[in-house]
C-alpha cells in the first residue's frame, strides 16, 4: 500500500485552523466531505469521534491517528495536517500532537485499514521522515515528505 496514492495534496491542511483535538479531527472529515472522499460526512464523523473516545489515537512522536469505520464513506480514505499549535490529543507518550493523519474506511474493509495504520506507525519511527514532516510549510511539501521517505522505507 502506498499512502502517497491514498492521501492527495488537496487533502493535505497546513496548517489546520482547528486547536483542539475535536476540532482538529472535524476539519479534517471536513477536507474529506469536500474533496469527495465521504458519502456521509456525519456518520463518518461519528465513528472517528466514537473511535477516539474509546482509546486515543495519539500514538507518540507527535503524531496522531484518529481513524473510524464509517458506512460514510465507499473506499478508505485518508486527510493530513499539521496543526498551527501542538494540540493534546492526550498521547501515550505525553506529549502533544504536531501531524495528524485521519483514516475513514467502510466496515468491510479491514485490511486496507491496517495496513494504512501500520505503514504510518512505520514512517514516523524514521528519524528523517519525522524531520521532514517537522519542515514542511505547505501541504506539497508535507505530500512530499510523505512519497519520497515511503519509497525507502525499511520493512521490519
């Protein structure tokens, strides 16, 4: 799977304007419902905020992965930020969050979602990806960051 054919500029926000964590995620659904991604941006919406009520998506490194399984949208798709500000998203590692990827995929879809979720994990153990995803000040250049460290990524 290849993230960089998933995630397109247009759905690519930096920086997002949200500043906190439930805000962050509704932008982002917001990026999906307009650029086409979602069929019902409301169920789509729900599930990502059921999802993180459970347990957060705040992985470490500054990253988090808000993510759900949504009748709302047909195929996995998947939006990226960067907020203005760190945001708690009350990381496992305490910190807050600077990248932010969310991740929508049909019920019936298991194995796309985890392997989207995987591949991103992956990424940000990269000390070079986590850098260039530090750098980037326009979505092309956090698409970029994306494509170019994916192909070179190392396969544990």
């Amino acid at each position: 799977m290849q993230l960089s054919k998933l995630l397109t500029a247009d759905r690519i926000r930096v920086p997002l304007k949200a500043a906190e964590k439930t805000d962050v995620i509704t932008e982002l659904i917001d990026v999906l419902a307009a650029t086409g991604g979602l069929a019902d941006r409301d169920a789509a919406l729900q599930a990502v905020l059921k999802r993180e009520a459970e347990r957060t998506t705040g992985i470490g490194y500054g990253l988090a992965i808000p993510h759900g399984k949504s009748d709302g949208c047909k195929q996995l798709v998947m939006a990226a930020g960067k907020p203005a500000e760190p945001v708690d998203f009350q990381s496992l590692d305490k910190r807050p969050v600077t990248f932010v990827v969310l991740l929508v995929s049909p019920p019936d879809q298991t194995g796309p979602h985890i392997q989207a979720l995987a591949k991103i994990s992956r990424l940000m153990n990269i000390e070079e990806f986590r850098a260039a995803v530090d750098n980037a000040e326009a979505a092309g250049e956090l698409y970029a960051a994306i494509a170019s460290h994916e192909i070179g990524e190392v396969v544990e």
